[in-house]
C-alpha cells in the first residue's frame, strides 16, 4: 500500500496537473490566436468558445501528458534518491514498472469514460462555436459537413448535393430547396446508392441541416462505440485503429518509457533519452497503418512491441 501510494499515487497526481496544465495553455494559445486575429470579438463569446474547447484538447494532450508525468515522476526519484532507498529495501523495478501501467490502465478507462460522456460531443461543436465566435455566416457555396460522413454542397444555390459515406454510400441530387429554421424542404431528391446500384427520387422531401457544421473533422469527434458499429466499411477501420492508437499510447507510453529508464539506469544521459523512445514506437506504428493498412500496421505496432518487451523481460532490472 505504501509502494502504492509513492508511485501509483503521485503519478497520477501529476498526469492530472500536467494534463490540466497542457489544455489550459492550449485553450489559452488559442483564445489568444483570435484575440490577435479579430478585434471585434464579445468577451462572453471568447469565454464560450473557451468552454467548449478546453475538454477536447484536455483530451487530446492526455498521451502526452501521460508521457510527461512519467518522466517527472522518475525525476522527483533520482533527486530525491528514492531510488536508492527502493533498492536497499529491495524493490524490484519490475514492481514500479508494474504499477505505472496499471495507473495508466486506470487514467485511460476514465478518459475513456469522459470521451463517451461529453469529450466527443464538445469536439463536434467546436468549429460551429468558432463560427459564432467570429461571426461569420457558414457558407453555402462549399461543402459543410452534417455528420462524420455526410457532407453538403450548396444546398442554398438552384442544386445541391449530398454525399454519405459510412455503411450506405450514397450520392444525392437536391432541387429546389426552400430554406426554412432547422432544415428545408426540397422539391425533388434524386438519391444513386451505390451499393444497391439503384436510384430512388423523392418528391416534397424533408431535408434537416439543423447539424450542418463547417468541413473539419478530427477522430475525437466520434464515440467508439459508434465506430464499432462502422466496423465493417473502410471508414470505420480507419476510425477505430486511429482510436484504439490513442488509448494505447496513454497506457504503453508511461509504461515502456519507465521500463526502457530502468533497463538504461547505469547511463545517465541513455536512461533520459530512453524516455523518449516509446513516443518514437507507436509513432512508427501508426505511420504503418497508413501506408500499409490498418491491419499491416497493427501487426507492425504488435511486433514491436513483443521484441520490446521481450528485451525488457530479458533484461534483469
């Protein structure tokens, strides 16, 4: 329990404050980036836009603050001579090591949770409260986005068009549309899919553009849960190797980055920038995944690592 509380304990008392810290200064570039920018801003819209923003890049920093945190906390030992204390009373690293990534398995599970609950959403709403910040009307004449693959091309012009991706990819041909609040109605809807190689045309069609959104798009803006379901089209391959990528690394960075520190400790300078190489692995990894494939690319990351720790295994620390 003691063990625990030297190292599980203050660990995750530093991913918290580093965490903080880090989205704080982001959110903080950002606010100024506009300020900078646009002088004609509302404080009550800069502090809106500042609320909304703060959740996703709190967790969207968070495997770097995981990474950081380490490194601080085997900073904290080495001048404060805990590891030399640790080896009189015969702890092993193993054990260290072994609650670092436990401590990172649990970090991981409650951003898991806070992504579901509210972080996805906020990072959805992110651009619409940047328009509203500045006060810009969206425009009509290029493509908006109304969901992760539903995108929208001048729906205020005589034509428009609607292309879905996802599980039904389709292809829609929109005449007429009268504008009203929440949504319009379109004269005639000329809809190709693709996969069932048919065209169905609708007439007085209701079309709902209450989600429209400016054409940016981040993997934090979708639930895992949602992507699973995606599971079986390209997309949503993608999108579940680019999230299962960022919860790996909140768990594997920490936990090699320690292992590598105590496998280096006899050199001083090695053991530091040892740290840094995990950071180095997965991001290996994850260029794999786009150059080969996502599954190519995961049996990439999964190979390396099993030689990592392999090494570490072999290695007696």
């Amino acid at each position: 329990m003691i063990l625990w509380r030297l190292v599980g304990q203050k660990y995750l008392a530093y991913l918290v404050a580093v965490s903080l810290l880090l989205g704080s200064l982001y959110t903080l570039v950002e606010v100024l980036e506009k300020l900078a920018r646009y002088q004609d801003l509302a404080i009550g819209r800069v502090l809106s836009y500042a609320g909304v923003a703060f959740i996703p890049s709190f967790i969207l920093l968070f495997p770097v603050s995981a990474l950081l945190s380490s490194a601080l906390l085997l900073r904290e030992w080495v001048l404060r001579g805990h590891l030399v204390s640790m080896a009189v009373y015969g702890i092993a690293p193993r054990q260290i090591v072994a609650i670092v990534g436990l401590s990172a398995c649990l970090a991981a599970g409650g951003l898991f949770a806070l992504h579901e609950l509210v972080g996805y959403r906020l990072a959805r709403h992110m651009a619409q409260a940047k328009i509203l910040l500045l006060n810009r009307e969206a425009p009509i004449d290029g493509w908006l986005r109304s969901g992760p693959t539903t995108f929208v091309l001048g729906l205020g012009s005589k034509q428009g068009y609607v292309l879905e991706g996802g599980a039904t990819p389709s292809l829609s041909i929109v005449t007429g549309f009268i504008p009203a609040p929440q949504g319009g109605k379109a004269l005639q809807v000329r809809q190709l899919m693709f996969q069932q190689e048919k065209i169905i045309t609708t007439k007085n069609a209701w079309i709902d553009t209450s989600r429209l959104d400016v054409l940016t798009y981040a993997t934090g803006e979708q639930s895992c849960i949602h992507a699973l379901r995606s599971l079986p089209t390209l997309y949503g391959q993608r999108l579940v190797v680019d999230l299962l990528y960022f919860f790996l690394k909140i768990i594997l960075l920490p936990f090699f980055a320690v292992s590598l520190f105590f496998v280096w400790q006899k050199w001083p300078t090695a053991r530091w920038a040892a740290i840094g190489a995990p950071y180095l692995l997965v991001g290996v990894g994850h260029a794999c995944t786009q150059l080969l494939g996502s599954l190519v690319g995961f049996l990439v990351l999964l190979v390396m690592l099993i030689l990592l720790g392999g090494y570490f295994f072999a290695v007696r620390i």
